[in-house]
C-alpha cells in the first residue's frame, strides 16, 4: 500500500516563482517599515540654527516657521504678503524663537533672490539651513497654461530657487549646512492638468539632483532633502488647482515636523503622507497602475474644467 501524498498535485503552486514574489514583497514591506520607522532625529540640534525659510506667511511655511521657533531656531522669514509676515513673526516670537527677522519679497522679479538671501546673512551672520518654500499659481489674469503664465511660472518655482541655493550655498558650504527643498504631488508625478507647475517642479528634480552628485564629487558636506507633501497640505497650490485634490488635507503641523526631521535628519528625501513614497516609485514603473493611482488621488473632472 502507497502512502498518501503528503501535497496533492492541486496543492501545489502553479507558478514556479510564487517564492521569490513573496521575498520580494516582503522585502519592499521590510523596507519601507525600517524607513519610516529609524528616526534619529535630535530637536536640539536645531537650537541655535540659522535657517533662512521661503513661503512662511501660510499653509505648511507658516507651520515651518512655528515649529523651528519651538525648536530654538533663529529665523529670516520671508513670502509676498508683509501684513501675514507680521503676524507669522509676531507669533514666532511668542513661540521662543531666539531671533526673528523678515523682508517682504516676490520671487517673481529675477533680483528679488540676491536681496533675500544678502539680507539673511546680514541678519544671523550665516545659514544652517535653506528652506525653499515658496510657490506662485497662475497670475490673476492670465491664460492658465499660456506661454506668458509658463514663463512667470517658471520664474517664481523654479529660477528663483535656483539663484536662492546658488547664493546661499557658500554659507552652507561653511556650515556643512542643509538645502530642504518641499514640493506637491504633482511635482515628481505630473498631470497633463498642471504642467506649467509640474514641468517647474520636474526640472527643479533634475537640478538638485545633479548638485547632489556635483557637491559628493567635491566632498562638499551639504545635504540635500527633497520633500514631497499630498497636493492640499500647501493653501497656495489649492489656490492654483482648486477641486483637483480628491484626498483628505493632511494636517499641517504634522506635514511640517516631518520636513524638518528629513532636514535635520539629512535624509535625501521626505514623503508626506508616506503613502507618496509609493506613488512616486510606481511613476516609471508600472505606468498604467501609476495612471490609476492618480485618479485615486485627483479629481480628473475638475482639472479638466479648469
């Protein structure tokens, strides 16, 4: 008498490589937990830190700005409207911010970057930290995706980022200081509703990363922390793509402390909700999921009415 099988023909798995898709798996879930889960983030390294913060007069600059008052930090504010300045500085103040200054500026006029960033060193004497914050829509006015608000687009999202880190990068370079550098969603995954801001944004991606492997070539101890936040945690970006977001507002303290972790922490990279992390991989990879996701995230009606 034969014994009886111990796993019958129809017990077995019908795809050969069932195990290594499951190593896999776990793999990328064992690898997003230890990624969000190490923090070594220590609040007192922030105290004293001389941190130059762009966008602060709302939404997750204001929070910034807050959030680095708490920590000890000494402060040059800066955003287009001087009356929300004021009060973001006003209550910095309160919050035990050593040190507090602001200067008005819109980043739409090319020498606007030059006079922000002289202005920084004058006041704290050097930068710790660049936050690079700030945003500009589509100017009231003005044919969405024309030439003319590309242009202007292009000018406050991207060139103006650019000449704040050309000239504020010998001060960090001395201070073996940090760049952070916060983002949407539709930054590193565009739509064809919101391209004057994602073609910024992208070519924003391509710059700093190319600095990134220039500044390791040098041995240059400046670190570089691109954040991306979900499309609704910035008051400035609804304004420009008002009804696309279909997902929740993420708190904004909470969005905030996680840029200034990845800054302090000099993590090359932040996502927020962790969720975008994925997003963001699926981009090149699977191209028709990524397409799928999207519509998850944004309300494709909408932008197209807009």
């Amino acid at each position: 008498m034969s014994l009886p099988a111990v796993l019958s023909p129809a017990a077995e798995p019908t795809d050969p490589g069932w195990a290594m898709k499951v190593l896999l798996l776990t793999g990328l879930g064992a690898l997003f937990f230890s990624y969000y889960w190490d923090d070594n983030f220590d609040p007192a390294s922030l105290q004293g830190a001389r941190v130059l913060l762009t966008g602060a007069s709302a939404g997750v600059g204001e929070e910034l700005a807050y959030h680095y008052a708490r920590l000890g930090s000494h402060l040059v504010l800066t955003a287009h409207t001087e009356a929300l300045l004021q009060k973001v500085v006003g209550n910095c103040r309160k919050l035990g911010a050593p040190k507090v200054f602001f200067i008005a500026a819109d980043m739409a006029s090319p020498e606007v970057p030059e006079r922000v960033v002289q202005f920084a060193l004058d006041k704290l004497g050097g930068l710790d930290y660049l936050v690079l914050n700030h945003l500009g829509a589509t100017p009231a006015g003005t044919r969405p995706r024309s030439v003319q608000a590309t242009r202007w687009l292009l000018q406050v999202n991207f060139l103006s980022y650019v000449q704040l880190t050309s000239l504020a990068l010998p001060s960090l370079t001395d201070s073996k200081g940090s760049l952070v550098v916060v983002s949407s969603l539709l930054g590193p995954v565009p739509t064809s509703f919101s391209s004057p801001y994602s073609a910024a944004k992208f070519a924003l991606d391509g710059f700093f990363g190319s600095l990134r492997r220039e500044l390791d070539v040098q041995d240059v101890n400046v670190a570089i922390t691109m954040c991306v936040l979900g499309l609704r945690d910035r008051a400035s970006t609804a304004e420009g793509f008002r009804g696309v977001s279909r997902a929740k507002a993420a708190p904004g303290p909470k969005a905030a402390l996680a840029v200034i972790r990845g800054g302090a922490t000099r993590a090359p990279g932040v996502f927020y909700p962790w969720r975008f992390h994925l997003l963001c991989l699926l981009r090149g990879w699977l191209p028709h999921p990524r397409a799928w996701f999207i519509r998850q995230e944004l309300n494709v009606s909408a932008a197209a009415a807009a």
